[in-house]
C-alpha cells in the first residue's frame, strides 16, 4: 500500500545528503519506518540517481523501461557499474 511521497525539495549546489544518488531520503524513511532496506525494493527511470541510491543502500532495484530509463537499460546492458543479478527490469 503506497502511503508517503517523499522528494529533495533542495537544488544541486545545495549538496544536502537527501539529493540522489545520495541515500539520505532511504536512510530517513528506513529510520522513520523501521525498514530494513535489503527486504525494499527502489523503482525509477534513472540509472545514475534511482538505481545508485538503491545500491549504495543495499535495496532490491527495479529500473522502469520507460522514459530515462530506456536509455539508461541500453548502457547498463553493456556496463559492469551495477550487479546486474539484482537489478530487475520492468516494461
């Protein structure tokens, strides 16, 4: 059940530690929620944001095919930046 939005209200110069690919808003909720990261799941369009804040947490990644992450899929395919075993791919 989706219950909480949350976003970096804080622009790049800022360098505040919620801003992804930093994992500050994961390490918040985790706090807030009691989560235990490696049993969550992060989903985004973003390879270079999404999917590196869900790595540098430990969390499951689902990169949506869609939009960003269409481009982001093709350059992964080819890379070894990610562990490609724990990375799930929606279309």
């Amino acid at each position: 059940m989706h219950q909480k939005e949350v976003f970096c209200p804080h622009g790049n110069e800022e360098g505040c530690e919620c801003k992804k690919p930093k994992p500050g808003m994961q390490l918040a909720a985790a706090q807030e929620h009691r989560l235990n990261l490696s049993k969550c799941v992060v989903i985004g369009d973003v390879g270079d944001t999404d999917m590196l804040a869900a790595h540098l947490v430990g969390a499951m990644k689902a990169l949506v095919r869609t939009g960003w992450g269409r481009r982001f899929f093709t350059f992964i395919v080819g890379s070894s930046t990610f562990e490609k075993r724990s990375m799930f791919c929606y279309v």
